[in-house]
C-alpha cells in the first residue's frame, strides 16, 4: 500500500475549490464533492496507476498520472512507496499549461486568473 503525499500547491487547489464550492453550493454540497474527491485519491494507495499517463494522452515526457474525478483533474505520480498529489485542477482549466506551460484549448483568461 502506498503513502499518500500533497504538494504544497495541490493542498491550496484543494482549499482553493473548498471555497469555491462554499460559495456556489453551501456546505452540504462543498463537503459531498471534497469527500469524493478526497475518497477517489486514497483509491491510489491500492491501485497508484488508476490515472491515465499523460505521456500517452498528450505525448509529453512526464511520469505524471492524471485521476478525473468531480470535475477535476488530480494529477500525481508515483514516487517509490508513495503517491505524491502535484495538482488538484478544474476540468476547465488547461492544466497542461498551467503544468508545462503548453497551451491546449483556448481559455477564458478573465476565468483563469480568477482560479489560479
């Protein structure tokens, strides 16, 4: 069983969507989403390549996974005995350019700002 570890940034992404969807939903919904979310997650403690490897999706060199899970991308990857969580990201933002910095789908820059 692997160890489950956060980047600094995916822990603020997290907090980040947490208000969002207080905002949005009330609190009933916002911990209903988080809890899926946060379940999908330890789901790779036991099954680490459930994720989609972005090298085949996108062919990009990475040892990034990506899991889509309540209309977010968690991306990961695995590092020895632990999964380490990079990114918690809405599906409408581009995360490969938030990641890399390559530009994928045409944004809503105002939409973007605003997220990161």
């Amino acid at each position: 069983m692997k160890n489950i570890e956060y980047t600094p940034e995916a822990l603020e992404d997290l907090q980040k969507l947490k208000l969002r969807l207080l905002e949005e939903f009330g609190d009933s919904v916002s911990k209903k989403i988080l809890r899926k979310i946060t379940k999908d997650i330890r789901t790779l403690e036991i099954f680490e390549n459930a994720g989609v490897e972005l090298a085949k999706m996108y062919g990009i060199v990475s040892d990034y996974r990506s899991l889509y899970t309540a209309k977010n991308y968690v991306v990961y990857r695995v590092e020895g005995e632990k999964v380490k969580i990079i990114r918690v990201l809405d599906e409408r933002m581009d995360f490969m350019r938030i990641l890399f910095g390559i530009r994928t789908v045409e944004e809503d820059d105002d939409w973007e700002e605003d997220r990161e």
